[in-house]
C-alpha cells in the first residue's frame, strides 16, 4: 500500500509560488519604506526652514539699520543691526549675523554684542545637517521709503541633498525708522 506523498516537482512548484510571494511582498514594503523616508525627509525640510524662517522674521521686524546690507544686491549674508534690551533694562544694539556654515550644512547666526567682538558672539545653527543649496539675502528699498529684506533658501538632505525645499519671503523690517511714517507711528 502506497501513502500518499510530494513528489519532487510538486515541492518544486511550491517552493518557486512561495519564492515569487516572498518577492512581491518584500518589494512591497521595500517602496512603502522608500515612501516613508522620503515623506519623513520632506518634513525634516519643512521643519528646519521654517524654524529658521521664524526666527529670521523675528530679527528682521526689530531691524534698525540696514546699512551693512547693500541694496538691491543678492547676497550670501546677511548682517544688520537690532535693538534689544541690555542687563540694565535700557536698550542696545546689536549686529546680527546670518551666513552659510562653512561646510554648507546650516546657516549660522551670530549675535555680536556692542562692545564684543565677533569671535565672542552668540551663535546657533539652523538646518543644521542639511544641505544648503541656496541661500540669499536683498535689502529692499520700497516705494515711499520703507525697507525690507527678500530672503530665499533651498535646502536637501544629506548625504546628495535629493529632497529638496524651498522657500522665498520678503520681511518687512518694522522697526527701521523709513518704515514708521509707512504705518504712521
């Protein structure tokens, strides 16, 4: 009496089934993860500008002189003065200073005291760890007198920058003196 059994082209052709699902499904999730990281890079990007935006637009509204920016020219930086309250309660004057890390991987900004040099600034980087593929500054002149900044960033990640970002403002410096008579302060 025979028993029942497998024949070898049966496991075969069971084993090549089982292979081609096994492929489809890791294919599968090897695309889903794809699409996860580059959503997850895109976002990081976002992020990083936008954290970098803010704090860009907070120091450009307390702007009070521009005058180290020259006008209507692209640059690489960016350096103006704020006025900011000083340990004694009165107000001061400091430079700041946003420039492209010397690797390329963040914009850093300094803030240069009044009586301190610029060795001994406060800085922090922004977008740190990405690429900054583009970055620009353009001091403004508006009609009737008021000033402001254009700034462009392009940023991607590391290691090629594929997942890039972009974002373009222009930020009116409130606080510069032309710009008062615009608002009828």
């Amino acid at each position: 009496m025979k028993k029942p059994a497998f024949t070898l082209v049966e496991v075969m052709v069971s084993v090549f089934i089982g292979a081609l699902i096994l492929t489809g499904i890791s294919s599968l999730l090897s695309n889903s993860l794809k699409t996860s990281s580059k959503g997850s890079s895109h976002l990081t990007n976002v992020q990083a500008a936008a954290i970098f935006m803010r704090q860009l637009v907070k120091d450009l509204r307390r702007a009070c002189d521009l005058s180290q920016m020259p006008e209507n020219q692209d640059e690489l930086s960016a350096k103006f003065d704020i006025l900011q309250e000083n340990e004694m309660g009165g107000l001061a004057t400091s430079s700041i200073i946003y420039e492209i890390a010397p690797d390329k991987r963040g914009i850093v900004r300094k803030n240069v005291g009044p009586l301190e040099p610029e060795s001994n600034s406060e800085t922090h980087t922004f977008c740190r760890d990405l690429h900054v593929l583009n970055c620009g500054f353009r001091h403004i002149n508006l009609v009737g007198g008021g000033k402001g900044v254009y700034v462009s960033l392009k940023i991607g990640t590391p290691p090629n920058g594929s997942e890039e970002f972009e974002i373009k403002r222009f930020i009116l410096c409130r606080n510069h003196a032309s710009n008062t008579f615009m608002f009828g302060w």
